[in-house]
C-alpha cells in the first residue's frame, strides 16, 4: 500500500529539506519535539531530502532540522492535528550549527499535500469555545460541508447524502460503533468538550485505513495529560426564570393561570491532567454528571364525552350505539365491557376539537434524567522508540420516562443505560524509517427500556396465559387512526417498544489493529489490518 501514513489517533509530519541550489539535503536529523509532553521523536533525511515522521500524537510541536555545516531550521509551535499528513519543507542556509533559521508555526498554510483526502478538523478551541446546549461536541459535525441533521427518532446527520446509519464512529483509534443501532450520534459511548481533545470529520476520498462504512468517518481523541498540571470544575444551570415558556404552555390569564413546566437542567463535573514522571508518564481524569427535570406539554387525541357514552352526533347525523336495537347499531351489540375500560381512561378534551367526535388534550409529561460519565487515560513513553496510552470510559443513564406518552401515565419509556469503551495503543519505532502501531479496544453497552402503565393497560381486557393484556389497535377500515396511542399513533398499548412490555440490549466490539510504515526514498509504504470482532 502507497500513501500517507496518518491514522486514528495519531498524525505524520513529512516533507523535503533543500539547500541553496534547490538540491536535497541529505543525511539531516529532523526532530519533532511535543511542547506539551515532552516526547521526541526523530528522523533521517534520504539522498533526495525527503523524511518522515509518522504516528505522532495530536499536539504541538517544534520541528527542527540539522546537519553539519548548515545552518539550524527550527519550526516554531507546529499544530499537528488528528489523522493529518503536515507538510514541512525546508531550505537549509550554510552557516554554523548553532545559527538558526525561525519559522513560525502560525505562518505555514494549512494545507494538505501528501493526500486527498477531504476532511474537516474540530480543534478544541471551537469544541470549548462554541456555544453547544446540550454539552455535545458530536453536534460539531454539522460544521463539515455536505453534513446535515437526520429527521429521525435516532436524530443522526447524514454527510454528502450518506445514510446516518453509514458513518463510522473512532475514539482514539478503536471502533465506537452501536452495533444494535447503528446511526446515533456519537456511537456508543459518549464524551463531552472537557473530555474531548479534538476530532476529524472524514467525508470523501477515505484513505485505505478507512474502511467499515460508506458515510462519513469520526474520528475522535480523549485528552491526555502533560507536563503542567491543568484543572478546572464547573456547573451549567438552566432554570425556568432564564427559559422561555414552551407555545403550547401559555402564562393564561388572571381567571385560569396557567403555571409554567418545570425546567431543571444541571450539568457538573471536573477535570484534572498532569505529569506522574515529568517527559515520561502522564493522566488525565474527567467526570461528569447531569440532573435533569423537564416538563414538556405533550397532546394527544381523546374522544368526547359523548362518544365515551355511545350517543354522538358524526357529520351531523345521530349515532346510538348504546342501544343493540338502535338502527345505527349495525350488529345489534351493547358497548363492549373492555372497550369501556379504555375509553374510560380517556379524560375530557380541554383543547380544540378535531371533529365532531375528538379533540385535544394538553397534558404535562415529566422527563427525569440522570446521568454519570468518567474518563480515565494515562500516556507512558517508555523512551524515545516506544510510547503507550491507556483509556476508559463509563457512562451511565437513568431516564423515568419520554414524550411517547399518549396519555398521562401511559405509554411512556423508561430506561436504564451502561456503555463502556476501553482502548490500549503501542507505538514503536523500529527504525527512524520503520514504525508500527499497535491498537486494541472493546465497547460495549447494556440497555433496558420499560413501559408506563403496564399493569393498568394490562386491566382493560382478559389477561392471557402468561399475565399480560391486549394491546388494541384504532386504526379504522380507511386506515385512519380514530384515537393515537403508542409510536404509531393508532394503538392503545406500548407502541414505541412494538407493543411489548419491556426490552434490552446487549452488544459490543472487539477491535484489534496494526499498522506498519516504512519509508524508502521517496516512497511511503504502509501495510495494516484490522479485525471486529461483533
């Protein structure tokens, strides 16, 4: 395999060295040298000037170059970022060794020679510095051309007409993929901007690492420590006194207030990065939890007293299906006993009616919320050859209930989230021409969802052999719903998980990659592979 020889995680700086004449330089040591943590990482320039340094860690650098009779070139601050080929080319002056040239980092364009891939980088400036509601640096993508937002219940975004289920989620170079449901945002496991260093979005002419997917390929990096110790805890606090009223809950008048839903959202955590062995070893530890308490008005469709009674006028004719020998009762049946069960847990309207039989029903729906999330990661340079990373992540979730409600109390999911994602990565210089680069990771996520209302639905009919209760469909001969209930508007039951009781789901990735690189002159060879393991 040509090509460059970015990946994942880590980055590659290349590029040719010339001298006065244009000629290449050859035999001149190129050392990149991480501001943050210290690591050194170095190569030699081939007969035509050409080097390059693959498998670098995200962060920035200085790069400078030697030999011998030749003035210093020192490139000043250097950003390197996730899954880039940087370009830095030089010219060398002749002069003694100790005199240097300067070149700062800030001036050099950001643009990618060595490749064509066409992507678009989420630095963690913007990741800390733009404003994101809901603490998810995944909303970002839509900064990338061709991304826009999914109108769907997995609420994912679709990259240059791309299916949402197509994309291909990374972290730290593993698979973060929900194998069960593939498509939303994030993947299985989520992180938020104080855990995030940066990411990658990858939309067109995918490099052959690459593979999986056809959609758009995400590929995020965890923060690590470095030689400072870096702290900081926080809180974000959304209260009713700083929300608007939401259009379907008005302030009313002074005869029929109307209180505003409650809205309580809290988000809070830490942060803390630093060295153990200062150059050598180094964490970094982030938590986060959420407490939540939302109220939304929810409506739905319900029958009119009248209808509930059997005795109704539809279209303006006078229908009486209370009386079998009405001739309006076309088979002569009193009203059914469980039927009068169901309608019964119908309250009156109390908004606009929607024929002469229905109207809706405004009712407020609370959504408690809470969550936890950590991440762990230590980075260990064993010496300039060797460097390794450790990571893990745990979220958890607890939601009582969901707008699926189709009436108070019923109908609504409730459920009950773990994920966890872990990732281990050797990098080894073999050679200054020759580096491999070893990683392996495992997610996994246990999901339950349960229903409201069970036990009350379960009582509007005969209950059959194993103790649960009917589910009954509104849907009329023309196939339009008469009452909604359940994700699909035309039944009464638990819908939204296909009219069962209750679900789980259990899934993970095994992922295991390696990837070796190894320069000859002015060519790049790199050869890898990978296995899932679903």
């Amino acid at each position: 395999m040509f090509g460059a020889t970015a990946y994942a995680q880590t980055g590659a700086i290349t590029g040719t060295i010339l001298d006065a004449t244009n000629s290449g330089v050859p035999g001149a040591t190129v050392t990149a040298t991480n501001l943050e943590t210290g690591s050194i990482r170095k190569a030699i320039t081939d007969a035509t000037g050409t080097y390059l340094i693959p498998d670098l860690a995200v962060g920035a650098y200085d790069v400078s170059v030697e030999k011998e009779g030749f003035a210093a070139l020192r490139f000043r601050s250097v950003r390197l970022t996730v899954a880039q080929n940087l370009t830095l080319n030089g010219s060398l002056e002749i002069g003694p060794t100790a005199q240097s040239v300067e070149v700062s980092g800030a001036s050099l364009p950001p643009i990618t020679l060595e490749d064509a891939q066409i992507s678009n980088v989420v630095d963690s400036r913007r990741i800390q510095e733009l404003p994101l509601i809901t603490r998810d640096p995944y909303q970002l993508v839509l900064l990338s051309p061709g991304s826009q937002v999914v109108n769907s219940a997995l609420g994912g975004f679709s990259v240059n007409g791309q299916r949402e289920r197509d994309n291909n989620f990374l972290l730290d170079g593993t698979d973060n993929n929900d194998a069960a449901v593939p498509g939303i945002p994030g993947g299985v496991t989520a992180l938020n901007p104080d855990a995030t260093q940066e990411f990658r979005v990858i939309t067109n002419n995918f490099l052959p690492e690459f593979g999986r997917n056809n959609g758009a390929v995400i590929d995020v990096v965890t923060r690590s420590g470095t030689n400072q110790f870096h702290g900081d805890a926080y809180e974000f606090n959304r209260v009713n006194a700083m929300a608007a009223r939401d259009w379907f809950n008005p302030s009313g008048d002074a005869q029929n207030p109307d209180p505003q839903n409650p809205f309580v959202r809290n988000q809070f955590g830490f942060s803390f990065g630093g060295p153990i062995v200062k150059n050598k070893t180094f964490f970094f530890v982030n938590s986060e939890w959420d407490r939540f308490r939302t109220t939304l008005t929810n409506q739905t469709v319900v029958p009119t007293p009248a209808f509930k009674s059997g005795i109704f006028t539809y279209d303006g004719q006078q229908i009486n299906l209370a009386n079998p020998a009405s001739p309006n009762n076309a088979l002569g049946l009193p009203l059914s006993p469980s039927m009068q069960k169901v309608l019964a847990l119908y309250p009156n309207p109390n908004g606009p009616a929607v024929d002469s039989i229905r109207a809706l029903y405004f009712f407020p729906t609370s959504i408690p919320l809470n969550s936890a999330g950590v991440t762990y990661r230590v980075d260990h340079q064993f010496s300039e050859k060797y460097t390794a990373f450790a990571r893990y992540i745990y979220n958890g979730l607890t939601e009582g209930n969901s707008l699926d409600e189709f009436l108070p109390g019923l109908g609504g999911v409730a459920t009950g989230q773990q994920t966890q994602n872990g990732a281990i990565g050797l990098i080894a210089t073999l050679r200054p021409n020759l580096v491999n680069e070893l990683r392996a990771g495992l997610n996994r996520g246990d999901l339950t969802f349960t229903c409201h209302g069970v036990s009350i639905m379960d009582k509007t009919g005969t209950p059959d052999q194993f103790g649960f209760g009917t589910d009954y469909n509104f849907t009329t001969s023309t196939n339009v719903p008469l009452l909604p209930g359940g994700s699909d508007n035309s039944s009464f039951g638990c819908g939204p998980l296909g009219h069962s009781d209750g679900q789980s789901r259990l899934a993970g990735t095994w992922h295991v990659a390696d990837n070796l690189s190894w320069t000859v002159g002015r060519h790049n060879f790199k050869a890898g592979g990978e296995f899932r393991y679903v």
